[in-house]
C-alpha cells in the first residue's frame, strides 16, 4: 500500500489539499507543518513513498530538511513560487505544483508518480528526467475557464472571452473581449503556468496576451514593440525590449 506525507506550515492549506487528494483515492497519513517537525519525524519514522511538500514552511525552506535527513522518498513540491525550482530538480522531485493547486494539474502529478513507480517502494529520477515531464506538452493540462466570484454570484468566463490578463495596483483582472474587467485571485506568474503557451504570452511584467487578440503590432521606442487590442484602452501593452526576440518567435 502506498503511504503518503503533507508538509506544509499552513494547516487548512493542507487539509484542503488532503482532499483533494482523497478524490484521486490517495490516503495521507501524515501531515507535518515545519522543518523541525519533519526532521524529528524523519529521523524515527519508515519514510514514505510519497511527499507532498510546500518550499517555504514557518521556521525555514524545507529544503533545510534535506540537509539534515537523507530522505528516500518520491516528492511533489507545492509552492507559490517558481523561483526555487531548479534546486527542487536535483532532489526527488516528481513535479512542482503551484498554487493555488489546480485539480487537474495534481492529478497529473499523482499520474506521474504512479507510471513511474516500480516495484519496490521508491522513485529516485535525475534532472534530466524531470525536466522532460514538467515540459512535455502532451502532459499539461491548461486551463480553459475562469470561475469570477461577483457578489453572490459566479461568472464562468471562458479563456476564448479573454482580451488580456493585466495587473494593477496588486490585483490581477481579466479583460473580456466585450470590455469588462474582472478581479481574479490569482498572479501573472501563476497564469503562466496554467495558460496554454500556444495561445498566450506574457509580454511584460504587467500583461499576459492571447494572440488572437492582436489587431496591430507598432514599432515603439528602445527597440520594443505596441499592441493594439479591441478594446483594452486603460494603459499602453507594451512589449517589454527582453521579450521582443521571444515575442517574434511566438507569433511567427
């Protein structure tokens, strides 16, 4: 039977991941919420063949953990930020979820596991397998809707009915094709995983772009370029000058 682990430092975060993973009739038996606890419980427990492991915990990153425990176990790193990704490869990282963690993303990362585990209890891959799985596209699920919460009601907005995600003033809205604007609870940099590259380009630190939503491409100063959309006409979408050579490559 396979036996698996939570850690993370926000106690309802993990209960709701817990869920979430019992649909997909996965068991936990074991939720742990800091460095310190994991280390006492590796130390004097079987390890398990699977973790579930946020990065930043209350007393430190979890990667503390493994410099105190040679932990043998199969881990699916759950974070809200991609910046430590790299270090989480050259463990035994199976995926890297970020949050908030959508369902089909995680049963994508459980599916991994599963047709990657042998017969004994354990998985160890190298970086280069990793790599390979969180970027083969036939392994991604992108997300196609939006669910908007507005008063008491939900708005199911499809990506088809989106003009450009944008931020502003710590928010991140979606502009609709019919002009409206709708606060999300989200970031650009969480949009960026979950949104299928094909159709979507992040072209500056405040705007991600589908491309069917550009009418017109204009030369603009210091070598970047402006996007004219439908209807967007709060503020310039600029095309930053590092994302220009990227940019060419994804409309062509």
């Amino acid at each position: 039977m396979m036996t698996t682990i939570i850690i993370e430092d926000e106690k309802p975060a993990a209960r709701l991941l817990q869920r979430k993973l019992e649909k997909l009739t996965i068991e936990v038996g074991v939720m742990l919420h800091s460095v310190e606890e994991s280390i006492e419980w590796f130390s004097k427990n079987e390890h398990p063949d699977l973790i579930f492991l946020d990065i930043q915990l209350s007393d430190g990153l979890s990667f503390e953990i493994f410099e105190k425990v040679a932990i043998k176990s199969a881990i699916i790193f759950t974070t809200a930020y991609d910046e430590y990704a790299l270090r989480a490869f050259k463990l035994n990282s199976i995926d890297y979820l970020l949050k908030p963690i959508d369902e089909d993303d995680l049963e994508v990362a459980v599916f991994k596991f599963k047709a990657r585990l042998p017969k004994q209890e354990t998985v160890q891959l190298d970086f280069e397998q990793i790599k390979r799985m969180l970027t083969n596209p036939f392994e991604k699920n992108y997300k196609k809707r939006f669910t908007i919460k507005i008063g008491q009601h939900l708005k199911v907005i499809s990506v088809d009915e989106i003009e450009c995600f944008f931020s502003e003033n710590k928010g991140t809205y979606i502009h609709t094709f019919d002009n409206r604007n709708y606060l999300i609870e989200s970031t650009l940099e969480v949009l960026e995983q979950e949104l299928d590259p094909k159709d979507f380009f992040r072209v500056s630190r405040k705007f991600i772009i589908p491309l069917k939503a550009i009418k017109e491409i204009i030369l603009y100063s210091n070598s970047r370029l402006k996007l004219i959309l439908p209807s967007f006409k709060a503020d310039e979408v600029i095309v930053s000058r590092e994302k220009v050579s990227d940019f060419k490559t994804w409309i062509d």
